[in-house]
C-alpha cells in the first residue's frame, strides 16, 4: 500500500541535498549512505492476490489511424504484414506479450453490426462510421480473431446493445463459439448443419473462436444509448439470459460500469441488477477512467507542450485511479445483499475490469488531420503508466482484467504508425519493464516519502460532465514514490515511480522477514520530461540498466533518478 508514515519518518521533509550528489542512475550500499529521502518497506508475509496477466490487456477501435493503417494495411500492401495484418504491430505486441485484445470499441462498437465484417471482402458494405469516418469493413471479426491468434492474445468483444436486439448477441455467441458439424437429431429426422457454424467455415475458420469474454454494451451511460443504471441493469439480464454456452469454458460477461468515480452508477446498477435472483452470468464491472491534459477540460492541454505544473497535476490526477478502484469496490460491496457477503469473497466475487484508461490530450500532435485522437507520448506518459500498473498490482484482489486505451495511433499508444513509418512510445517500454509481476504473488508494499504539492490541486477538482472523471475533491498532493512488489518463489519483483521533476530520491528498501540475496533493475529516465520518440528518432526513450544494486546488512539503498520509472528483480535469500 502506498502511504505515508510521518510518525517514523518526520525527517524526510529537507533532504534533498544529500541524494544530490549521488549519480543518477547508480546505487550506493547502505555504509555509504547516512541519510536517505524515502523508505520502502516489502512484506512478503502479506499477500494481496495475485496479479492477473489479464491487467496488461490492450484495446483497438474503429476510430482513427488504429485499425486502418495502425492495424490493417491489406494483404496487398507493401508494408511487411501477415494476411493484411502489418507485421510491426504483431511484433510489437508479442514483444509485451499482450494477453487480451478488446474489439471493435469503444462506442464504435454500439452502432456496429458485426454481420458487416463477415464473409468476402469484396461485398461486404460500406458504412459511415461513428466516428465521422466511412467505414470499409475491411477489418472485420474473422480479421480481429486472425489479429489474436497472430499475438497470442484472448479476444474480448464488445457487443452492440444500443442498437441491435438480443438475438444478434445471441447469435453472435454462437456464430464464435459454436462447433462445426451436423446437430444431433432426437427425431427420425437426419441431423442437420450447425447453421452459424457452417457460416463461419464457409468464412475460412471452421475451428470455433472460443470467446469468453463480452463485454454487454459500451458507457451505456453515455454514447451507449444514455441509460439510468437501472435501464441499464435490465438490458444486461436480457441480453445475458439464457445465452449459450459451447464447451467447458464459462463465459465471462462484463456489464458497463461507472464513468469515473460515479459511485452513484455503480450502487443503483448492482442494486438493480441484483433485484433478480438470476445473476450467474456476471463476472466483472468495466470502468473507464481517463486522464485529461487539462485540469478544467477534458481532452485539452497539449501531449508536449506542458510546464511542471501541468506535468504534476496530470501525474496527481492520474494517481487518483485508486480512489476510483476503491470507491466503486465498495459501493458493489454496500449495494449486494449480505447473503451474498461470503459468495463474494470467493470465487463469485464480481472484478473490477479497466478496460479503458490513459491520458487523453487536446488536438496538436495528431499524426495527420484524419488520424484522430491520435497524439504524442512523452516521459510523463511513462510515469502515468507506472503509477497506474503499480495501483492494478496492490488492488489485485478487486482488479481482475484491463486495456490500455489504445494500442496504437490513439490516446496513450503503444505505438504510432503511418504508412512504411513505425516507432514505439515510452509506454510501451514500461510495459515491457513491468511484465515480470504478471503471474506473481501481489504483496504488500510501503513506501514512505515526503508527498509533493499538486500546484493546481485546487483548480484540478469538480471536473464533470463527459470528462471520463466524475466529481472528485481537491486533489492536492502526489506521492514521493510510489510503486508495488510481487513473488514468484525466490525472486521479487519491485517496480518504483518517482515522479519528483528535478530530485533524486536516495531510499532504503528493506525486505521484511527475508534477506537480499542480489538485486539487478532496469530504469526508464530523460533529462527532460518532454523526451519521446518519433518515426525519425524512433529510440530516442529507450531503458537501460542500473548500475551494480550492492545490498548491505539485508537491504539496499538506491537512488532513484528523478522522473524514473524502475523494475527491479531481487533475488531472495
């Protein structure tokens, strides 16, 4: 958990001076340090739960340059891909070994009739796309679970509840998931083609896509059809009842969640949704919750162009996605009956599934005028992601899946791609520093430090309207660090953010109950918070290794190099 623990570190306040001088990137052991910024406290005898590989998820929507050029650059297309898929993508996706891949959106996906992306290319139809762009349906459902097996991803589909009837999902379902061959009869009549299935073998894939996880809907808050939670909550028991089921594997639903921190969504919805006895088929509750460039606006302020309150407030902002994980956690806690208190806290429990969140800026930085809401990513864009990765790691218990909005050529991408041109963002590197924990034993974590002012805490509140955010209070500080620890047998894993502009941060970190056997890391660092990549600079942010991590009497003291993000892997004793 990351805190605060003033009563045994009241020093902390004033001393800068001496984490100055060490070098930027380096260690020192404990004898050579007599006076540090921060603490770090592992408690391996405290598990959380553990972390699902399910939380590094990724997400692609119609919109934009994602799927068009991002993703798909035709069979035809001098760009190196793998059956229209460009290659870049694929590569750079299994590099970050993506587990699950959500598809067609966003709210792309509640005016999107998926019979449009099945069958021959040539005769499927043109639509106008939601998002002020035609739409060829060129990348269609066969595509996107090509995408997937291509990746070694799970697919995750979001289904169309605004404007399509329960039958289309229905069949949908079975469309995926059904096996091929005849029906069995229970009559003299002989069996019959499976109907759906056959389609889908005369389509090129007869093997089933075996889906289990759909999403009912998209923010049917907003451009999901303007519901209250309990319109809501009726939709998703009728689209829900009675679906089918092929094979083993259950099927995960995951019904729309609140925007932001609207604890009052997420009481009504589960009061309403519990309000008929029949609730097997839910398995998690999506929330959305984006980071905006401006305090006062959503989607403004500029992906580049920011001064160190900006990068401060946005850091404190985005920080705040704890709050929005608790928050709702416990609001679905207050609004389930209590007989279902011991249900809950078993495998029935309901996951919190974040499949979308980033930092979403205004216009600027757009590849071209038609790519949009594409924009840059820079250092403080890494440090965003640390912080909230390292807030799914200590909420493991409650977060079970999320996507990273989006993968490429939108919001917080991975990648930016147009035409032959291809490079990969800072985020991108820290998933890859990160991946380590996924898998691992959650456990509990302090870190102690000195907070830091949010210099626009008091204009950063009561952001409403379509801001992705809610109403939320004062945000006035951000943690001098911050981070998580996970176990997997000997090794720990420990990522660190240090979101201080200008201030080295020297910290003790101690393994409580175990001793350091050795410890190597790896750490994300600029001069310059607004240092990023681009199609000519494509490794200008790029990781590197820390230099030798010494431990000393069972702990080790290192410097964290301001505005870092650092992995470290430290083998146990």
């Amino acid at each position: 958990m990351t805190q605060k623990n003033p009563s045994r570190r009241s020093f902390l306040k004033s001393s800068s001076l001496a984490a100055a001088a060490v070098s930027l990137k380096g260690s020192v052991s404990l004898a050579q340090s007599k006076q540090v910024d921060g603490y770090i406290d592992v408690l391996p005898s405290e598990p959380i739960a553990e972390i699902s590989d399910e939380i590094y998820g990724h997400f692609i929507e119609h919109l934009g340059g994602v799927i068009y050029d991002g993703v798909w650059v035709g069979e035809g297309s001098k760009i190196a891909n793998v059956n229209g898929i460009r290659k870049a993508f694929i590569d750079t996706m299994r590099d970050v070994k993506a587990p699950v891949l959500r598809w067609p959106g966003g709210c792309f996906a509640d005016s999107y009739d998926w019979h449009d992306g099945v069958g021959p290319r040539s005769k499927r139809p043109a639509r106008a796309g939601f998002w002020k762009q035609q739409e060829s349906n060129q990348y269609g459902l066969h595509e996107f679970m090509h995408t997937c097996t291509a990746i070694g991803a799970k697919p995750y589909l979001a289904a169309n509840l605004r404007t399509q009837p329960a039958r289309d999902f229905y069949q949908q379902i079975e469309y995926c998931n059904a096996p091929s061959g005849n029906i069995p009869s229970n009559s003299a009549a002989p069996a019959m083609p499976n109907g759906l299935a056959a389609q889908r073998a005369a389509n090129g894939d007869k093997e089933p896509f075996n889906v289990d996880l759909w999403g009912v809907g998209n923010e049917s808050w907003g451009c999901g059809g303007n519901m209250t939670p309990e319109e809501y909550a009726a939709e998703f028991r009728r689209f829900t009842a009675w679906t089918p089921t092929y094979g083993d594997t259950p099927l995960r639903f995951i019904a729309v969640g609140p925007n932001g921190d609207d604890v009052d969504w997420t009481t009504r919805l589960f009061k309403a949704l519990y309000g008929n006895p029949e609730r097997r088929h839910l398995w998690g509750l999506s929330i959305h919750y984006y980071t905006s460039g401006s305090p006062t606006k959503f989607a403004a302020g500029d992906a580049l162009k920011f001064n160190d309150d900006e990068y401060y407030d946005l850091l404190t902002r985005g920080s705040l996605m704890e709050k929005v994980i608790t928050d709702c956690w416990t609001a679905i806690s207050n609004a389930t009956p209590n007989s279902l208190a011991n249900e809950r806290s078993h495998d029935f429990a309901v996951k919190l599934v974040v499949d979308e969140w980033g930092a979403w800026y205004g216009k600027g930085t757009e590849l071209a005028p038609e790519y949009n809401l594409s924009q840059q990513s820079t250092m403080r864009d890494a440090l965003l992601t640390g912080i909230t990765l390292d807030t799914f790691h200590r909420h493991s218990d409650k977060v079970g899946a999320a996507a990273v909005a989006q993968s490429i050529n939108c919001i917080h991408s991975l990648m930016l791609a147009q035409g032959d041109k291809f490079c990969v963002t800072p985020t991108y590197q820290v998933f890859r520093m990160y991946a380590p924990h996924r898998g691992g034993q959650s456990v509990r974590a302090s870190f102690t430090a000195a907070a830091i002012p949010n210099p626009m805490g008091e204009t950063a509140s009561q952001v409403g309207g379509n801001s992705y955010i809610g109403q939320l209070p004062p945000i006035k500080t951000l943690a001098g660090l911050s981070g998580s620890a996970s176990v997997k047998g000997k090794t720990l894993t420990l990522t660190v953010v240090n979101p201080h502009l200008t201030q080295p941060m020297t910290t003790e970190i101690a393994v409580r109950g175990a001793s350091i056997a050795s410890a190597k890391g790896t750490v994300l660092a600029e001069k310059d918070v607004h240092a990023h990549n681009d199609f000519a600079h494509p490794d200008a942010v790029k990781p590197s290794d820390l230099a030798s991590l010494t431990p000393a009497g069972g702990k080790l003291v290192h410097t964290f190099a301001p505005a870092s993000v650092t992995s470290f892997e430290i083998t146990l004793a």
